[in-house]
C-alpha cells in the first residue's frame, strides 16, 4: 500500500480524506474530470445560503443576492488572476461559449478557427452559429497521441486569415487531456486582430490559471470539475473592451444596460451553487492550492503508466502537465465513437465505475483523473477491471 501523502499541515490526502465526500466508496471513482465531486463543506455552504434565501425569497433576491454574488466573483477573480468586475456567472463553460458564439455578428464568409479535439458541446455550439450567419468552420486536425501541442501556435498562425472572426481553443482538451499552449496562441490571435475565447472547463482547480497572463479576449471555466463547487456553476471572463456588445443566452431585464446587469440577472434560479465558490476555493486551498494540484499531477501521470504497463499498451498525454491520463486499450476492430460508448456502459454498469472512453484513429482510449482521495491503488484496481473489459469484449 502506497503511504499517505501530506498537503496542507495535518491534511493527509488520499484514504484518509474521503470523509469529505459523500462518494459511495464501494464504487471506484476516478473520473473526477466529468462532473467533479462536491466535498460535505461545500455541500453544507450551499445549504445554508438555500436556507437563507427560502427564509425570505424577496429580500434575499433583491438585498443580498447581488453583493454576495459579487464577492463570489472577486473571490474567484483572486484564484484565476483576474479582477472579479470582469467575471459573469454561467451555468457551466458550454453556456459561456454560447454567449459568446451568439454575440458575435457573424457574416457570411466568416471563419470560425477550431481544432479538432475541441469538445463536442462546444463544436456543436460553434456549427450552430456558423449556420445562422452563413459563416464557416475550419478545423486544424490534431492527431492522437502527438507531440504537436507545440507546433499548434504555428498552425494557428498560419491558419488564420482575413476572414477569421473568432479562434476557440481548449486549455485542457476533454477527449485527449492535452494542455494547450493557449498564452502563446493568445499573442498570435492579438497580432493578427483576431479574437480568441479559450473554453477553460478543465483548468481551474486542476492546473494553474493566470487570465491575466494569458491574455485572451474571452476564458470560460467550470467551478464545478476540478474545484469541486456545486453543480451548474461556471463562469465567463471577458476582457474589458470586449463587453460592450457581450450578452447571456437568456436575454432578461439588465438588457443592454452593461456586460454585469445583463449577466448577474438572467430570470430567478437557484443561485446557491455559485454563492458556495469561495467555501469551494476555501477547501481546494486547505487541501494545499498549488500542492494538491502537483501532487494529482504526479498521481495521474504514475496511474498512466501504471495502467498501460498493465495492458502492454502506452500512455497518450506523457509529459503534460495535467491530472488526467490517456491510456490506450489493447483493442483491435473498429475504433469508432459507438463502439467507444458501449465499452464505457459496461464499465459503469458491470464494473461500478466510470472513465471516458475516446475512439481516436487509432484506437480507443481511456481517461483516468486524480483527485485528493484517490490512491495509486485505485488505478491497479482500474488496471484490472480493464483486463476484464478487453478479454470480454474479444471474446
């Protein structure tokens, strides 16, 4: 058995941390990168903000809703390295994109720059808009696995064109756990005047974010993934010269009367999931900030390899710096999305557990994350629940 590893003074991680989750730990968790898992004091925090707002609906809506969620925005400001007034809450980073998608007057013959392991949500979000206006995708292709994460700011310089309205990039690509050199990719998008949103659903709580270092026009984020706030809470960053003409999906009273009135109030909806961020940024810092997300780094990059040496396969993402891992299974046939689907099912119905399965060209690949209660032990537990996978379906 693996030793306990210390994060924070007198936080030991691992084991002995999971009585901060509500987890069923008879099954084996180790997809935290899907929906996040919310911790029993942020669960709490959300509680009582509830309590409060049911005691009085009125009063809390109209007197303590709006400082309270700005607070939540500067709190939140302070850990990705922005001012908390360039911060709107969403639902989650796919409705961000879309505010920015449908804001855009977008013409025909308008280019929208993509690549090719952008999430599936958020390509759908961008065909959508491309439709309406008569505009266009163009897609650099990204094989798997590559070592073309550095060569992508050339492509995408060379890629972008007088026409190129709007480039999005993912910082943490979903299908392939790549980090993206999107800082850079930033510096080429403002030379060429062409604006850049980054769809940041995997960055906060698992890398480091600095928006202001960054320096991209628009960054939408997920709280509840990595930072493991309540779910239906993300956010949208905007760079200040890009809020004027910037408006939510759901178009409400703050119309037109400036980028935080539109988006602070879109209609009554629960707004406890996004007053619980600070409780949530609050726990992710008591387990050791900056820490915690080296020590899930090394967690996933040594579950990876563990994994693969397991199945006589390889490691997808080696060298990112990220807390998920792609391992090829030993699977030979089609590689399609189908086939990568129903693999998935049968582990989460018949083996009790859950990993996203990606049909690249060349196989299909598992995702694994690492989280503060995860062990090494878990992924040989994966290991062989995988063994089992691939021997039945050859069979």
């Amino acid at each position: 058995m693996s030793a306990p590893v210390k994060a924070a003074p007198g936080v030991m991680l691992g084991n002995e941390i999971r009585s901060e989750w509500t987890l069923d730990w008879t099954k084996l968790t180790v997809n935290h990168g899907a929906f996040g898992a919310t911790p029993r004091r942020v669960l709490a925090a959300q509680v009582e903000w509830r309590d409060r707002m049911e005691a009085q609906p009125s009063q809390f809506m109209r007197l303590i809703l709006p400082e309270a969620r700005r607070h939540a925005a500067d709190k939140l400001g302070q850990f990705v390295g922005a001012a908390g007034r360039d911060i709107a809450f969403v639902h989650n980073a796919t409705d961000g994109c879309n505010a920015v998608l449908r804001s855009l007057d977008l013409q025909p013959g308008d280019e929208i720059l993509l690549h090719s392991h952008i999430y599936g949500a958020v390509g759908n979000a961008a065909r959508f808009a491309a439709q309406r206006s008569g505009a266009r995708i163009v897609t650099i292709d990204l094989a798997f696995p590559t070592d073309e994460t550095e060569s992508l700011v050339e492509r995408v310089a060379a890629a972008i064109t007088p026409n190129t309205r709007l480039v999005i990039m993912d910082h943490v690509t979903s299908p392939s756990a790549l980090l993206l050199p999107v800082e850079r990719i930033a510096a080429v998008c403002r030379q060429a005047n062409t604006a850049f949103l980054i769809d940041g659903a995997h960055g906060p709580g698992q890398i480091d974010v600095d928006l202001t270092a960054i320096g991209a026009d628009w960054y939408v984020g997920n709280c509840h993934k990595w930072l493991a706030a309540p779910k239906g809470c993300g956010f949208l960053w905007s760079r200040s010269e890009r809020q004027a003409n910037l408006h939510p999906t759901t178009i409400s009273h703050g119309y037109e009367a400036g980028y935080l009135a539109e988006f602070d109030w879109t209609g009554t909806q629960d707004p406890s999931a996004l007053l619980s961020v600070p409780t949530a940024i609050d726990f992710h810092h008591w387990l050791g900030g900056a820490s915690l997300r080296e020590r899930n780094r090394k967690l996933a990059h040594d579950a990876g390899t563990l994994i693969a040496e397991a199945l006589g396969t390889e490691v997808g993402n080696r060298g990112q710096r990220v807390a998920m891992s792609m391992v090829r299974l030993p699977l030979g046939g089609e590689y399609s999305r189908e086939r990568a689907n129903a693999l998935r099912l049968r582990l989460l119905t018949e083996f009790q557990t859950d990993a996203p399965l990606q049909a690249h060209r060349d196989g299909i690949w598992l995702r694994l994350s690492a989280h503060a209660y995860n062990t090494l032990e878990d992924y040989e537990t994966l290991a062989g629940l995988c063994r089992r996978l691939v021997q039945t379906d050859q069979q």
